[in-house]
C-alpha cells in the first residue's frame, strides 16, 4: 500500500483490527479511482470480471471452499462452465455448498474432495485420488488458511499457520504439478496457480522467515506467524513462477490480496463487539468484492479477447454508477448508526463524548496531572477537564505544543486553570524532575491521567536503556501527593491509565522480563502490547496495595478505543488510512477521550478500581491481564527499573 508525507496518520490503538483496516483502506482507495489497468475495481464483482467468458472444458482445484471467498470462487468458475473440485476439510459443509451451486447451476460439474492442509498425509492422500479420476487440471487455487490462532502445531509437529497457510499448499501444488503441466501442454492452454495471501504478509516477523525457529512457542506471535506465513505465500508463488519461466512451461503462479472480507477465518482471533463491528463493515465490502480470485488467475488472460466491459458499461451507465456510490454512503451511516445506537450499564457508550459523559459535573477545587497532553485524546481531555473545572497540569514533551493547547483552552474557558510542564516519559530522569517541580507548587494532586505513549515503533532504547516502548507507556511517581490530597481532603483520588485492546496482542508470556531489551526478537506490535498489558496490570497491582494500606485512591486501566491521532508516526503500513473509511473505523477525538473523562470524573465510578473500561462500561481485558501474580512480579520488576 503505497504511503506519502501529505496524509492524515491514524493511529489504530487496536492490532487486533490492523489487518482488517489496511484492506479496508485498500479498498476504498482502489474505489476512489475507479478502475486500475484491468479495468476493474475493487467494487467489481467475481461475476463482473468473468462476464462473457466461456470456460468450459477447464478444470480446477479450490481449496478452502466450503465458505468465504472460497465458495464463492467456487461458485462463479462453476457459472462459467468449470469444472470444479473443492478440496475441503468437511466434507459435509462441502456438500452443502455444492448442493447450492447445483440449485443455482444445474449443469455444474463438482466434485468434493476431503483434504486437511495441515496434515501432509491428508494432502498426499488428496493428491493421489484426485489423479485416480483422471482430470486434466488447468488452475489450482491455493485459498484455505487460518488467521491469527493460538499457538499449536500441526499433525507434523510444524507450527499450525505456518502448515496450513504454507506448506500444506506447497506440498499440494508440488505433488500436483505435473498433472498441469501435462494439461498444459496436451490443451495449449494456459494453466494458473493463485496464492490467496494478504497485506498482513508485513506484519510478519522481522526476519521475515523465521527458517530456525517456526515452532519457537516463547517467541511466537498470533499476527506475526500469520504474516510468515501470507509472505511464504507470496515467496512461493514467485519463485515457482522462475521455475516455471526456466523450464518454458505455460502455467503461471501468481498471489494475491482478497481484501477485507467478511469470512468465518478470523472469526476466533476477534473478541465480541470487535467481531460484529468488523463483520457488520466487510459484509457489506464483502458483497461487491466478489471477484478477487476470479480477477487473478486464469480467466485474466482472456478479458481482452473476450471482449469484457468496463465497471461504468457492467454497471449501464455513469448515472447508474453514482446511485451505487450514494447506496454505499447509506450503508456508512447505517454501520455508524449501530455502533451509536450501543449503550452499556453506565447508560454511555462507543459514540458518547467527553462532554457528554461529564455533563453536569463540578470537577471545581480538583487538580488534575494528565500526561501527553500536547495532542490527541490527551489535549482533549486536558480541555474538558478545565471546562468542568478541574485545575489541570499537562505533562508534555513539547512545551511549544504544550502551550498552544494551553492557549486554545483559555480562548474556549477564560477562567480556565491549566499549567504546562516538560515531561518526557522515557527518561526516569526527566519524570524525577518533573515530579519534583510539581510537588514544589504545593498544589494537590486529585487525579492522575497516564495518557502518554509511542505506538509500535521500531527497536530503540530509552534514555536508561529501556525498550522505548516499555518506558514511555509505563513508569511514574507521585503516590505520596495522591495520597495527602486524598486524607486532607476527603474526596477519592483517582488513577487512570490508558491502556489499549491492543494489550491482547502481547509477547505469548505476556512481559517478557528477562528479555525487555532482546532486540533479536523485538516485534513492534508485540512490544506495543507488553506495555499496554503491563499499564492494566500496574492499575490491579496498585489497587490491590491502596486497598491493603486502606487509602482512597482507585486505580483503573482502560481502552480508549481506535482514534485518529498521530501516535502511530513510527509504523508506516496504516500510515495512509484515509479520513473517510477514519470517519466510519475511527472515533473521533472527542469520543476517544470519553472513557478517560468518565473514569476520571463520573460519580458512576466511585469506589471502583481495578476495572478495565471500554467505551464507558467496565468490559474484561485477556487472562494475562487479571494475573495477580504476574502483576506483582511486574511491580517488583518495575520498581527495580526505576532505582537503579
């Protein structure tokens, strides 16, 4: 996806839909332009891209093809006169679709086929009765995966993605080679091998292969090993394709990307409302984007010849084309309007605001130290605060930047009360001196707001030589002030730490205490999570001592949800998300910031600590993250970073 300096940098606080908004993006930047060299676009359809061509007398192989893209692609070849053989793991779902294909083309030709990708018996097995039937093979159709699982390996004792996604298809298109190449060369027909990848092959490891350690457990990562193996993908398809080139046969091998679709593949790796969102977006994508293996493989040599029309003359005419356009823009605002309509237990939910969620409440006599408060979801918070009354004190970085937030809050709120002072997370140093100048205000301290931090950024150390990541996101020190405000004052204090859903994608042993600064197997999203995982688990751990020491002060972590911000400068791959798909997978700012000011504010939440908020509502972070013992090993890990 190609990247500049001119666009909007979003920051997705979620891995865990990284994937799935980069091929949104993709999607709707293919649509802006409508149609590439091809002709098509990403709004055409499997059915579009093959309208008029005749290929009887074809055979192919899809594996993976008793749902999703698989079936579909199953589908439109049969429409188009091919001989199909779906090479599935459960034959009686492969039947189902068959069944259904024949209803809608009684004169298909299918046959289904058991085969287990990640069983190289089982791909053996279904090679050798595929040549008993004695079908020639013109295309084979590398589609079946699995995305983003726990790890485990497969019946050959190889890590599970890496067998199915990779090898089980490798070994397939090795054992059935020969059989298109003498279909080739018997037909004169053009034969096609399609790799279904995807665009989260840069997701992947760092070495790209990790050749030495693929069944490493300690290592292993959910999105990385699934990237590994999109890129395998990818790399096999493109040296068979100089093999294929070298021996002067005619069979092609190319990958592909599919896009965002709304299949039952990453069904296990999305928890809840995440699912139903994503589901609910790439349904509706998934409907017009019925043509990506289609495109790809055979069938693209003779769009030409078969005279195929463009998108504008498929769809009638331009006018035609417009009210697809505007019948999409509907659908947006429907998906915005189900996510609004959700509403929790505190009576807010994901559209809520800052200022909604803080409406009619005095935050007047109350100080306030709310921590990268130069931009994002922090300034806004600095900013509804102030306007609730709240004394406010911005940790920032950039004191220039700091101060012309400042000055925009003061044009909103004349009488607001806002200090600016220089804080820089990832120096202990920096954090030491500006506790220091706080407490030589003699202000109190009612509210601490842990907003501040870097999102997957390349391999770097701190000032302390500490992983940045690991730094910024997670060190402070002003418990004492807390907690003589909170007695000489009787009113609760409260410690916020934002955190992120992205906490679910931590390194496999959640803080990798022995290996903080193992630059051999850094992985910035992984690191990215360790901190946001080690920010909930430092909101437990301080709950559980403020309890024992019986002191006012609650301790909560919380998910801000996805915000277009520019925390995401260090990773480039969703640098170019656009502000339109932002407008419907993003919050805005203001919605951003509303757990923060609802934690930190609403009466709702007195007495609570230890919770884990999202969109407003206390919501339940991973296993790792209620770890008791891992949190107070955590803490003693923390405080012996802190003293040295």
């Amino acid at each position: 996806m190609a990247t500049g300096k001119s666009y909007i940098q979003v920051a997705v606080q979620d891995p865990l839909i990284l994937h799935q908004a980069v091929g949104i993006i993709s999607a709707h930047r293919e649509e802006k332009t409508l149609n590439g060299a091809s002709g098509f676009s990403s709004s055409s359809t499997a059915e579009e891209v093959t309208q008029g061509i005749d290929a009887s007398g074809l055979t192919a192989i899809v594996t993976g093809s008793t749902s999703g893209i698989g079936a579909e692609t199953a589908r439109v070849l049969a429409m188009r006169g091919v001989q199909i053989v779906m090479a599935v793991r459960n034959t009686t779902a492969g039947k189902a679709v068959k069944e259904k294909i024949l209803k809608e083309i009684p004169s298909a030709e299918i046959q289904v086929l058991e085969l287990d990708l990640s069983s190289m018996a089982s791909v053996r097995k279904f090679a050798g009765e595929f040549k008993s039937l004695g079908l020639p093979l013109n295309i084979l159709i590398n589609n079946a995966g699995v995305f983003a699982i726990p790890n485990m390996l497969s019946a050959d004792k190889i890590e599970l993605q890496f067998a199915t996604n990779h090898l089980g298809h490798f070994l397939l298109t090795d054992l059935l080679l020969e059989t298109m190449k003498r279909t080739a060369s018997q037909s004169n027909i053009e034969g096609s091998i399609v790799n279904v990848s995807s665009e989260a092959y840069k997701l992947g490891y760092k070495e790209g292969i990790r050749f030495d350690k693929l069944n490493d457990e300690p290592g292993y990562g959910r999105l990385g090993a699934y990237g590994q193996s999109k890129l395998a993908n990818i790399l096999h398809a493109n040296e068979l394709a100089r093999r294929l080139k070298e021996d002067g046969v005619e069979i092609t091998a190319n990958s592909v990307h599919p896009g965002s679709i709304a299949t039952d593949l990453w069904h296990k790796s999305f928890d809840g409302g995440i699912y139903d969102m994503l589901r609910c977006i790439t349904s509706y994508q998934q409907r017009r984007n019925r043509r990506i293996l289609c495109r790809q493989q055979h069938f693209k040599c003779n769009l030409t010849s078969n005279g195929c029309r463009t998108s504008k003359e498929t769809l009638g005419s331009l006018n035609e084309f417009n009210q697809l356009k505007i019948k999409h823009m509907i659908f947006l605002k429907r998906v915005k309007m189900w996510l609004f309509r959700r509403k929790g237990p505190s009576g807010f939910g994901y559209s809520n605001t800052t200022e909604d969620v803080t409406h009619g409440i005095d935050g007047t006599g109350l100080t306030a130290i709310v921590t990268g408060a130069s931009s994002g979801i922090g300034s806004e918070t600095a900013r509804v605060l102030a306007m609730r009354g709240v004394h406010v004190v911005m940790g920032v970085r950039n004191m220039a930047a700091g101060k012309d937030v400042k000055e925009t809050i003061l044009k909103e709120s004349s009488s607001a009360k806002v200090d600016v002072m220089e804080l820089d997370l990832s120096s202990i140093a920096s954090v030491r001196k500006f506790a220091s100048e706080f407490k030589s205000s003699d202000l109190p301290l009612n509210l601490l707001i842990n907003n501040a931090g870097v999102m997957a950024c390349p391999f770097m150390l701190s000032h302390d030589n500490i992983e940045m990541q690991f730094a910024t996101n997670h060190l402070e020190l002003l418990l004492d002030t807390m907690k003589s405000t909170a007695q000489e004052s009787s009113v609760e204090g409260r410690i916020v730490n934002v955190s992120s859903e992205g906490h679910r994608f931590a390194y496999k042993e959640g803080i990798r205490f022995d290996k903080i600064n193992d630059q051999s197997e850094y992985n910035q999203i992984w690191a990215y999570g360790q901190s946001k995982l080690a920010n909930i688990l430092h909101a437990n751990e301080l709950t559980r001592r403020l309890k024992e020491d019986g002191v006012q002060i609650t301790a909560n972590s919380l998910h801000p949800g996805s915000i277009m911000t520019n925390l995401l400068r260090h990773h480039s791959i969703i640098g170019g998300l656009s502000s339109t798909i932002g407008r419907l997978v993003l919050k805005n700012v203001q919605q951003g910031a509303s757990t923060t000011c609802y934690v930190a504010l609403h009466p709702n939440v007195k007495g609570v600590s230890g919770e884990y908020f999202m969109d407003n509502n206390i919501s339940t972070p991973n296993a790792q993250a209620q770890d008791t013992e891992l949190a107070k090993k955590l803490w003693d890990f923390t405080m012996n970073l802190i003293q040295q």
